[in-house]
C-alpha cells in the first residue's frame, strides 16, 4: 500500500493556502486557496491548473460560484439570511431546488423543484 504525504503552507492567519503530495510538489504543482478580508475563500486552484472563484455578499453569504469550466451558480437571500433562489451555469437550476419560502420564524414553507 503507497502512503502518501502532504505538505502545506500556511499564512499568517493561520489558514492553508497551498497543499501539494509528494509527486506534485516534485512537478512543482500544487493545491491553492485565496481568501478574502473576512475568511471565506475566494478562489481556488486544482494542481492542474484549474481554478474556481467565490463571491460573498456583505454578509459572507456565497452569491455566485464559478467553476473550472466556467459555468456559473448563484444564489439569493432574503433579509433573514434564508435561501430564497438558487440558479446553475445555464439559469435553470437543474441539480438542485430553485425557490423556497419562509414563515415568519424564517421556517421553510415551501420548496420548488425545476420542472
């Protein structure tokens, strides 16, 4: 069985920002991630080159993802903070439920599948 070992580093913050096993820190490949001011991560990049990039609202909430093949997915809040759309690269909100609504004690009353 091969074992495998990571190395890491770390910033200042003591957040990681890149990773790499030994075959890809002997390419001179590795993992990376990119944070913002507030801690959430903006962006990532595979040890093929492959990147993906978040954007957060003034609340940390994520409102928008962009994968490695650049389709996009976002995402709405109502007021409460509670999930009210969620749409895929093509607006179609294919994989997942598209609106939700909430009660007064932000419990969720319904939920609308894409048809």
């Amino acid at each position: 069985m091969r074992r495998a070992f990571w190395n890491a580093t770390y910033d200042a913050r003591n957040r990681q920002i890149t990773i790499a096993d030994a075959q890809e820190q002997a390419e001179g490949k590795n993992h990376q991630t990119a944070y913002d001011a507030s801690g959430n991560i903006v962006g990532t990049v595979d040890a093929k080159g492959q990147s993906a990039s978040f954007v957060f609202d003034a609340r940390n909430r994520r409102i928008s993802q962009t994968d490695r093949l650049a389709g996009v997915t976002t995402w709405r809040f109502d007021e409460n903070s509670n999930l009210r759309h969620m749409a895929d690269a093509d607006n179609q909100a294919t994989y997942a439920p598209t609106c939700w609504t909430y009660d007064a004690r932000n419990l969720k009353l319904t939920e609308a599948l894409p048809s």
